[in-house]
C-alpha cells in the first residue's frame, strides 16, 4: 500500500495600510478517461457536472463533490480497461481569508524536481477598491530531516535522481531560514503555523 504524508497548514496573514481581500478567480480543467475495450464491447457514460464552487460561503466548510459514471457491456470473455487522468491545475487553489487574516488547508507533502529544495510555493493577493492591487509571491521550505523521513516512504522513494537540499538551493540561500515551517507530528502526518506580515508601499 502506498502512503502520502500529508501536512495542514495554518496561515496568519496580517497586511497593513490595505482594504479586505476581494480577489475572484476562475478555471477550468480536464480529466482525461481513457478505455482499452474489445469491438465487441460498448460504452455509455454520464457527464460529471460540477456546477458552481463557492469557497467562501456555500463551500467554506463542505467539499464540492460531484459523480458520473462509465459503464461497459461486453461478451462474455472480452477484456476491458480504463484509466482516469489526475485532471488539469491539481494542488492549486486559492481561498480568502477570515476577517482576522486566516486561512488553512490541507495538503499532500511535497515532492521535489531538479534544481529546487522541496517547498511549496504561495501567493497572496490584495486588490483594494479604489487601490492598486497588491500581490506578493513566495514559498515555504522545510527541514531536511524529515524531508529525510519522509523521502524513505512509497510513493517517493521511486523518484530518481539526487534531491537538491536546502542549502544547495539558490533562493533558499538568499533568506530561506526565515521561511522553514517548524512542523508538528499528526496521526495523520504533519501540521504547521507560518504567520506573515507585509507593508504596503
């Protein structure tokens, strides 16, 4: 059985000499299906339709879910095979703070690509009416000893190759000590608070 770790994070946001968050944003993604049938078979599906996703309201606290289904008759004997895609714009989003500047979520814990030290990467965005909007981007690392322990588990002991460390990393050294989440061990992984504060010019 494969095994994710999975990490929640808790942000305090604070920003200064700015209005309340009024950021909106859509997207849209595919989610490839692909079948391996026999001739003698024959498909009939029904569309998964997710309607409209409010984060702020209506989905704040309860997940949008939504479900189809793919159904195939064949002759006895006949083998059949289909595959779902992971989808287009996975472990993206965005939500709006609280009227303290929070937000949480809940992720996988991340992997890593060449070149980089393993971090995830945020955004946070201020548009104030009347106002040039605000954006500020940056990432959180973590520490490399349970990068370590977490890197020795399925599934991401089948990646290849050799991890770029923190310290090896060409951003983390130009202030990334000041980005690493000190984690805290869960039943079901790791969780984490990172406040940041910013000063509108």
């Amino acid at each position: 059985m494969n095994r994710t770790a999975r990490i929640a994070l808790v942000f305090g946001g604070v920003v200064l000499g700015m209005a309340a968050p009024a950021f909106a944003q859509t997207a849209t993604a595919n989610l490839n299906i692909s079948a391996t049938v026999n001739k003698t078979c024959t498909i009939t599906t029904t569309p998964v339709a997710f309607g409209i996703y409010d984060p702020v309201v209506t989905n704040a606290s309860t997940p949008l879910d939504a479900t189809g289904t793919v159904v195939v008759t064949c002759t006895k004997g006949a083998g059949t095979r289909i595959d779902l895609g992971n989808g287009g714009n996975f472990l993206r989003g965005f939500q709006r703070t609280d009227t303290n500047g929070k937000a949480s979520f809940t992720t996988v814990y991340p992997g890593w690509y060449e070149g980089r030290a393993v971090h995830i990467h945020f955004k946070i965005r201020s548009p104030a009416q009347g106002a040039r909007a605000q954006e500020f981007t940056s990432q959180l690392y973590f520490d490399e000893s349970i990068n370590d322990q977490v890197f020795k588990q399925a599934p991401y002991n089948s990646k290849r190759g050799r991890r770029v460390t923190n310290d090896g990393d060409f951003l983390f050294r130009r202030g990334g000590k000041e980005l690493l989440l000190t984690l805290a061990k869960t039943a079901q992984g790791y969780t984490a608070k990172f406040d940041i504060g910013l000063q509108s010019s």
